[in-house]
C-alpha cells in the first residue's frame, strides 16, 4: 500500500502519465456509461414484461388448478357413468337373450296362426259348401231332411234370445 509520503516523491513525468491514464480511464467510462444508459432502460423494460409475465403465469396457474379439479371431478362422473354402463350392458344381457326367445316363440305362433288361417279358410269354404248343398237338398226333397237350426245358418243369429225357423 502506498503511503502519502511515497506519492509525493513521484515523479512529474509519471503524473502525466496517470493523468492520461486517468483521462482515458475516464472518457472510457463515460462511452461505457452512454453505451449502458439504453442497455439499462432495455433491462428496465425486460424486468417490467418479466414481472408481468410471472404474475400471468400466476394467474394461469389458479386457473389451471380449478380446471385440474374440475377435470378430476369430470373424470369421477365418466368412471360412475362407465360403470354405470357396464352394469347396464351385464343387466340387459339376460333381458336381450330373453327378448331373443320371445321373438322366436312369437315367429311360431304368428307360423302358426297363418297355418290357422288357412285351415280355417278352408273349413269356412267346406262349410258354406255344405250350407249350399244342404240348401239345396232342402228344396228338392224339403220333408225329408229336419231344418237346420238357427246356430248353424252362417250370418244368422237368433232373435230375442229364442231360435226361430226361418229368421
């Protein structure tokens, strides 16, 4: 370290030295200072859209914590609801299965009432034959044969409760 004694004894030679020195030190100082003033305003700006995006990200953050409970919450009703479907499926199954053989009994019996049908289509068509050939042999020979009874005229039906010949 120096001491004030041993600056005085330097020489003046080497105070016009240092004394440039110290000028250039200076005026490059000065050029750094007006080089740093714009950095400085830039870095200034920087920490301003820093901070502003800190406290957005903030805010992203609350927000997204909501949305993650209210996901979460939304995941519980899919779980519930696809459960809820599953058991469906497994209830519905016997009920398919049962619906299954209800249609083919009900195929049968629809087979079955055609074949009915034209069973008794035919039957209907005999009857009536014998309805015209029983007519008819009335006719020709009427002492011969009793009357039909009332019952088994097709289209006729007694009047009053009581039968009656010929309508």
């Amino acid at each position: 370290m120096l001491s004030l004694s041993s600056r005085s004894r330097c020489h003046p030679r080497s105070n016009g030295s240092l004394h440039r020195v110290n000028v250039t030190l200076y005026l490059y100082n000065e050029a750094l200072h007006r080089y740093n003033e714009p950095l400085n305003q830039y870095n200034e700006s920087l920490h301003r859209v820093n901070v502003t995006l800190y406290l957005y990200n903030e805010a992203l953050h609350q927000y997204n914590e909501s949305l993650n409970q209210y996901n979460e919450s939304l995941h519980r009703v899919n779980v519930t609801l696809y459960l809820y479907h599953e058991a469906l499926d497994q209830y519905n199954e016997p009920l398919n299965q049962y619906n299954e053989s209800l249609n083919r009994v009900n195929v049968t019996l629809y087979l079955y009432n055609e074949a009915l049908d034209q069973y008794n289509g035919s039957l209907n068509q005999y009857n009536e034959s014998l309805y015209l050939y029983n007519g008819t042999l009335q006719r020709f020979r009427p002492s011969a044969l009793p009357a039909l009874p009332i019952h088994l005229v097709p289209g006729r039906f007694p009047r009053g409760g009581a039968e009656t010949e010929g309508g």
